[in-house]
C-alpha cells in the first residue's frame, strides 16, 4: 500500500543561532511565493511555511522519506543561496507521528522561547491560510493545521499556561527592568510599529513607563501607536535626535538590514554621563552587533533573552504537563483518522469490483431470459445485489476496524491479495493522491465516504 509521509523541517531557538536564523527567514511578502516553489519540489504533495522571529519550518506530505527530506534541503538551500555545511547541523527533519507532535506543541506555545505564549498560534494560523490560499494544501494539511489550531485555541482557554502574557517582547521589558528598578522617570524609544512593537509597549505602559516615543517606516502608523499610550511618534529619519533622548531602545522593525549603527550611535554616547541600553528582538536583527563595544553602550539580543524567559519557564511547567497528555491523545487521534484514508480505496475497490460482477450476472441473465418482465428484472436486480451487500459487509467492517491497528499496513496487504484488487486500489490511490495534492473539500468527502453504510446500492 501507498503511504503519504507527513514531515517538518526547520531551524528554531534550540537548534540555531541568532546569525544562522536571520539568514534563513522569509519575509512576510515571500510566503505565497515560497509555498508555491516548495510544492513544485518533486514528491512535495502538500506544503505550509511557516516563519517568525525565532523559527523557520517547512511542513509538507511527501510520497517519500527520504527523498522528501532531499528535496526539503535542496529547497532551503536554493532559496537562501547557503551550502549545505552551513545549516545542516542545525536543521532538524521529523516524520509523521513526530511531525504531528510538533506541530501540536508549537500552536500551543510548548516549542517557544517564552513556552505558553500565544503569538504563534496566530502565526501559524496566518502561514495556513496562505497556504490554503495558493493552493498549497489538500487533504491532510486541511484536516491537521484545522485540528491544530482548534486545540490550540484549547489549549489557552482551559490552563494557565498563557497566563500573564509572556512573549519575547515580555521578556524585553524584564530585561529593562532588571536594568532600572523603574520605567517611571525612564524614556523609552520604540523602534518599529508592528505587533511586536505594540505588545511591548503594552507590557512597558503596565510596568509603569510614561515616557515613550513610537518610530516607524510610515509616520501614520507610528503616531497611532503613540496615541494609545499617550507617547510620541516620529519616523526612523528622526533615530539619531531620538536616540540622544533616551534611556532604553527597544527595536523590533522588519526591516531586512540594519537600522541603528554603530556609526549613528558612537557621537551621541559621546555626549552622554549615563549608559544607553538597547535591546534588539528583530530577526533580522536591526541594530549593528558592533555597538555593544562602544563604551557606556550595552546592546542585547534575541538570544540574550533566554535567561530572562527561564525563570517564566519554571511557573508553567506544572500547566506543560498537562497539555504534553491532550497533545498524546491529539496526535493518536489523527494518525487514526489518517488511516482511514488508506481504507478508503481498498473499500472502494471492493464495492466496484462486486457491483462490476453483479452487473454482468445481470447482463448474462437477460440475454438468456429475454421474456422477463420489467418487474421481474427489477426484483432479479434487487435480490442479486442484497447477496453482494451481505457478502461484503463483514469483510468490510473488518478492514474499516484494522485501520486503528499498528498492523493496519499489513491487513491492508492482505485483503487487497485475497480480494485480488491490485489494479482497482492502485487506479483509486492515483486520484486520491491528486485529490490530497488539490482538492480543498477532499477532507470532509473522504471522511463521509469512510463512514457511508457498507452496502452497494441500487
């Protein structure tokens, strides 16, 4: 039997540098054309990609293992023009019931820098949907990335484990704090307007921070941003007066290289009696690594964070626990439902093959009885196909039952050989491949198709 493999490959947090990450990220306009070039890959079926500032993942359904990992590899490799030796080491590839944990542990925020918090899940329901978009996705990403985010969705509604939100931007703000005992008298600068940069002034307005100022690409998005916390706006042609007027940089654009300088900040920490601290959690990373040589100028990065997040990790582990068994029964219950894609053909092959048989008796007997009536034509039909229904309804019931079985493959090997359906499900299993590779609606079809009454009907 066929069997369509579920893989991820990646980089994240844990397996790879802040250097590394930025190299490999794609930007938010490269997604739809990302998906699109992943799915021309040879044996990629199915694909979503997913990027944020701590992680890159490709998922996809392969036909093949090792093959599919190949191309996986190639396509990062090609994308980012980087030989293989450079990620290689980093990058980690899981399979089936290991892909599908992951994915659960990532859209409830286990896999995170800050465990527990809740801007992935939106990040992976956003990449998804540009998926579904382009046209990336079919049967079983529909099914898995849909039963995914519901749970994750469960997940943050019933524990604490998101509670008091906890993000990288979070994170930011208790490292500010362990740098001033008080935001109260401090001017924090805003560097970038986007997500992240309003949930870290939200987390900085809550920690006592009245003097804020916004700088963006676009004046208009800065200025909305500083009107909901009473703080000034300005756009990024302003960085060199604003930064000699404040205490703390929090910068978080999306920009694609650097945005504050050494050469930007070295003639304002000249003029200055106290430090300027700055914490860069942009990927790519927006403030030159060179300026935490300058003196009285303290530079973190994204990395530099962990620290931090560990003690945040302490007070979730007791909630972790608890979702580490749903996300146990979450995977089982869909590598259940995906094996009954692999019966669905077997059964469909053996309904066509018996119908096929019942249609040429009854070819056979109306050439030799051809007085019969209408009426006797039609019960003839009626009785010949009620012996097909009960002739095939306990085999059928038992390879539907066979398919939650660790031996599912086996059983199915067996019953296409003894059944004789070789040419039947090899024709059914080519167009459901094509139905995995395009078929939006083929989730719900499929899943009413296994469940239908075993009986052939008229």
């Amino acid at each position: 039997m066929k069997t369509m493999h579920i893989m991820v490959a990646g980089i994240n947090h844990q397996t790879a540098p802040v250097e590394l990450r930025e190299r490999m990220a794609f930007s938010a306009d490269e997604i739809s054309e990302a998906v699109t070039r992943l799915q021309a890959q040879k044996g990629v079926l199915e694909c979503v990609v997913l990027s944020t500032c701590n992680r890159m993942e490709l998922y996809a359904v392969c036909d093949q293992l090792h093959t599919g990992a190949y191309y996986l590899r190639s396509f990062l490799a090609d994308w980012f023009n980087i030989p293989f030796d450079d990620f290689i080491d980093h990058l980690y590839i899981k399979q089936q019931d290991e892909a599908v944990d992951h994915l659960m542990q990532v859209v409830c925020g286990l896999d995170s820098l800050v465990p527990g918090e809740t801007q992935i899940l939106g990040q992976v329901k956003s990449a998804f949907f540009t998926a579904q978009a382009e046209k990336t996705t079919g049967t079983l990403f529909n099914h898995l990335f849909k039963q995914a985010i519901t749970f994750g969705k469960r997940v943050h509604a019933e524990t604490e484990i998101g509670q008091n939100a906890v993000s990288v931007s979070y994170a930011a703000v208790e490292l500010g704090k362990k740098m001033f005992t008080t935001f109260t008298n401090k001017t924090v600068l805003l560097v970038g307007a986007g997500k992240t940069g309003e949930l870290t002034a939200q987390h900085l307005q809550a920690n006592g921070a009245k003097q804020m100022i916004v700088l963006n690409r676009t004046l208009e998005k800065a200025q909305s941003l500083a009107d909901r916390f009473q703080g000034e706006a300005g756009t990024l042609c302003e960085l060199p007066m604003r930064l000699a007027q404040a205490d703390i940089v929090i910068s978080s654009t999306g920009a694609s290289g650097t945005v504050i300088t050494c050469e930007m900040v070295e003639p304002i920490i000249k003029t200055r009696s106290f430090p300027l601290f700055f914490i860069d959690i942009a990927v790519p990373r927006d403030i030159d690594a060179g300026v935490h040589q300058l003196e009285n100028a303290y530079l973190y990065d994204i990395d530099d964070l962990k620290d931090i997040v560990e003690s945040n990790v302490r007070l979730r582990r007791q909630e972790a626990e608890k979702v580490e068994a749903w996300i146990h029964d979450e995977v089982e219950q869909f590598l259940e439902w995906m094996g009954t894609l692999g019966v669905v053909p077997v059964i469909s092959a053996l309904r066509g093959k018996a119908l096929t048989i019942q249609e040429e008796a009854m070819d056979r007997i109306e050439r030799k009885l051809p007085d019969l009536s209408d009426y006797e034509k039609r019960l003839i039909r009626k009785q010949t196909k009620s012996i097909i229904n009960q002739m095939i309804r306990d085999p059928i019931t038992r390879i539907k039952e066979s398919a939650a079985d660790s031996k599912r493959d086996e059983y199915l090997d067996m019953f296409v050989h003894l059944f004789a359906l070789e040419d039947e499900v090899e024709a059914l299993q080519q167009q459901q491949m094509q139905s995995v590779k395009r078929c939006p609606t083929a989730v719900s079809f499929q899943a009413k198709w296994v469940s239908k009454d075993v009986s052939v009907r008229s």
